[in-house]
C-alpha cells in the first residue's frame, strides 16, 4: 500500500467517517421536508443528506454526520471541495468585483484562463479558447464553432453518450430517460454512431475497434454524407454512459478520418478532463489531438466555468458577436480556475489520480473476485467504474446497483450510479482524499456487496 496522502485542501474539517443519528438525520429530514413545497418534484437528488461543509475526503450533513465522498460533486470538485487555492483566488476576486460582463468590460483573469488551457490542452497548434457556463453551453458552442468554419449543419455523436441537458445536447445525448423522455421534438440534424463498448460488442472485444469503426465510417459516407457533416463529437471515456473507454485505436481511427473529410473532431472532457485521469486530459491517453476540446466541471474547483478550446482557425470562424452570454468567464470563476491549476500543478496531482485508480481498481479487483455480478472494471486513473449484471450473464443487474449504492450511504460513503442501463458504479473521489479514507470506503462497499 502506498503511504498515506495528506489531504490537500478544504475546511479543518476531521478526516474521519462518523455517522451519529440515523441517515438521514433530522435536520435533513426537516429540510426535505421544505423541499418539497419548494422545489419541483422533477429536481431530485442522489441521496437525502443535505451538506453543510465538505473537504479533503469528506463531506459533513447538517446533522453532522461526516461521510467519506467518492463523487466529488460528479466530478466537479476534483481538487478537493474548498481547496486553499481555488478559496483564496475567488475570495480575494470578491472583494475586488463580482462581476463587469467580459464583453462588456473585460478583465485579465480570463485572458489568463484561456492562456493556461491554450497550453495544457493536446496539441502544439496554435489556439483560442472561449469562456462559459455549463459543460452543455460548451458543447452547443463547440458546434457553432464547427458550424461555422466548416458551413455543414450535421452533428454526429455515438450510442452511450451524454452531452447535456439543453435542446441540443439533449438531442445529441443517447439516453432517454431520464434525459429527453417528454422534452422533444428534438434538434435536427444530429445522427448517432455505434461506439466501440468492449464489454457489450456482440462479436465480441476484440472486434469491437475494427466493426465500430466500419459502422461508424458507413454512417458517415453512405447515410449522412460526409459533405454536410459539420463535426463529430465524442467523450474520450464516456461519463454518464458508465464510464466506457473506447476499444483501443477507435478514437484514433475517427479523429483520422474526420480530418480526411474535413469534419471537427471535438473531445467532450466535461467529465474526464482537468487531472482526472491521471492526465490533464483523457484524450492523451490515445494520443489524440482534437480540433477543439470541451470543458467543465473540474475546471473551476465548484464554481460555474466551462470552455471551448481549439485550433485557431476553427475559433475564429465565428463572427464578431456571435459567440458569448452575460455571465460566461465570471471573474471569481475564473480566479477559481487558476486556483485549480496551481493546485494540480504544484501538488502533483495527475500523479496522484494515478495512484489513486491503482487503489481503486485493486480493491474493486478483490471484491470482483468474490461476487460474480461484476461484469467488468474499467476506467483510468481516480476514474473509475464497475458494470454490475445477473451472476453468469451480462444482463445489465440495475437493482443490485441501486441496493449497493443506497446501503453504502446508509455507512457513511457517497458513491455514484451511470450506465445507459443504470447497472454501473461509478467512482471519483476528491484527489485529496487520503489512502486510510479510500481503504475505509472500499471496505464499506465490500461490506454492501455481501449484504446482497
């Protein structure tokens, strides 16, 4: 076992599971009680624990029950919740303005951050990046972009796939529940490809690369026409879909023949980029140069910040005006931005992820060992995931999912669930939590595998 890591960042707050009323507690209870008259009953939550601080490996309720987090906040707080540096850059950003509009009268701090992404971000081309909101606001402006310099309508994305929950993305997302079901009609021109998911290829994993691909290709040049296609987007480990890294040399095949048709090749990192996978992006795990990169969630530490980064010609397609909204680039956001920099930066924490997926996959190896429901384990560094099916099947076990995920909370660890079946847990522990926190968690899960 690797020694143990000092957690980087967050409140003082004890680095300790400790469960004292029942979960949920009382003050949580009372709160959900106020939820409910408040809030609509579509807008549902994980668990019914409401937070009241969260740093290092846990996350304290308003009860104060401390739990060990292997969430994250879905892949948000990747440098841990509250980390010193995100805190301090957008404290002192506060006090300074909250807020001037970049379009209207910009300010460094976003200059900055598109500088640091133009570098971190695969490729030695010259680059632009454009600052935003949400991982779908990105997305949606990533097909602009490519709109817009290639003049092609067409979208294509793969089965398995989240892009977001706006009308575009949430057309070119594959699940339809709970995503699109009652939202259409849906946005045009967006066509879906298979994906090379080994674990689920009917011929089998080791075909899954070569029969995809063709799949893919026809789609393109027989059905759509690569003339109108505009670009084809992907995630490099699909996130919400269960975590599914693409049969090895797929990606590179794609992104291959995109750029002999002259379609955008755009890498959805919402999920799996800014240190995740033990690289900035997991995109270099393939080797892969997109045309433009997307991201999000871990890039601000908790603040609302996403990014459209890529070639400059492509960028600059867009007409003067085009491309922008009112709060996209925030100023505290983006101090937080450089805060997670300097943190993974200095704390070295793609190293970090590295060793914190060998924890992960090594115990979930044990576990797999003694319950045959785990279909398989995959993932990349603190990014990773178990495919839960019927014992001497691989029909998708989404009950054994929800049971395991809710006995879990019930013992003090947050997990996650995904999979376009629902049958997939889902891993993505702060990089700041410490080892005797992830054995301790591991341990909680063994314990709810053997309760089934």
């Amino acid at each position: 076992m690797t020694a143990v890591h000092a957690p980087v960042g967050g409140p003082q707050l004890e680095q300790v599971r400790r469960l004292i009323t029942e979960v949920p507690g009382p003050r949580s209870r009372e709160i959900a009680q106020r939820r409910g008259a408040a809030l609509p009953t579509g807008l549902t939550s994980a668990v019914g624990v409401y937070a009241a601080a969260a740093g290092g490996g846990v996350l304290l309720d308003v009860d104060g029950n401390s739990f060990i987090d292997f969430g994250s906040g879905i892949a948000v707080t990747t440098v841990g919740n509250s980390a010193p540096r995100v805190v301090e850059r957008a404290r002192e950003q506060l006090g300074k303005f909250t807020h001037t509009c970049f379009l209207a009268t910009p300010y460094e701090s976003y200059v900055e951050v598109a500088e640091t992404l133009n570098r971190l971000t695969p490729g030695d081309h010259e680059k632009r990046t454009a600052l935003f909101n949400t991982g779908s606001e990105a997305v949606e402006n990533a097909v602009k972009y490519a709109r817009a310099a290639t003049g092609r309508p067409a979208v294509v994305t793969f089965d398995n796939a989240f892009h977001g929950r706006s009308l575009l993305t949430m057309s070119m997302t594959a699940k339809a529940a709970p995503y699109k079901a009652g939202f259409g009609p849906f946005a045009p021109e967006v066509y879906r490809a298979p994906m090379a998911y080994p674990y689920r290829w009917p011929s089998g994993p080791e075909n899954a690369a070569d029969e995809a691909f063709t799949a893919f290709r026809d789609l393109i040049d027989v059905q759509i026409g690569a003339g109108v296609v505009a670009c084809v987007i992907v995630e490099p480990i699909q996130g919400e879909g269960g975590f599914i890294v693409p049969a090895p040399g797929f990606l590179a095949r794609v992104a291959d023949f995109c750029r002999e048709r002259g379609i955008v090749f755009v890498a959805d990192e919402v999920q799996a980029g800014i240190g995740r996978t033990g690289a900035w992006f997991a995109s270099e795990h393939e080797g892969l140069v997109p045309d433009l990169v997307v991201t999000a969630k871990g890039l601000a530490g908790g603040l609302p910040l996403a990014a459209v980064t890529g070639r400059a010609d492509i960028m600059d397609a867009a007409h003067a005006g085009g491309i922008g909204g009112t709060y996209s680039g925030n100023p505290a956001a983006c101090e937080a931005a450089l805060g997670v920099f300097e943190t993974i930066e200095q704390d070295n924490l793609l190293e970090r992820a590295r060793v914190i997926g060998d924890i992960m996959t090594r115990h979930l190896r044990e576990i797999a060992a003694e319950h045959p429901i785990v279909g398989e384990i995959r993932g990349r560094g603190a990014m990773v995931a178990v495919e839960l099916v019927e014992p001497d099947s691989d029909t998708p076990n989404r009950d054994a999912v929800a049971a395991i995920n809710r006995d879990c909370v019930q013992h003090g660890l947050l997990t996650l669930t995904a999979g376009t079946f629902g049958n997939v847990l889902r891993f993505l522990p702060p990089l700041s939590i410490s080892d005797d926190l992830l054995d301790e968690g591991f341990e909680i899960l063994r314990a709810a595998f053997a309760a089934l």
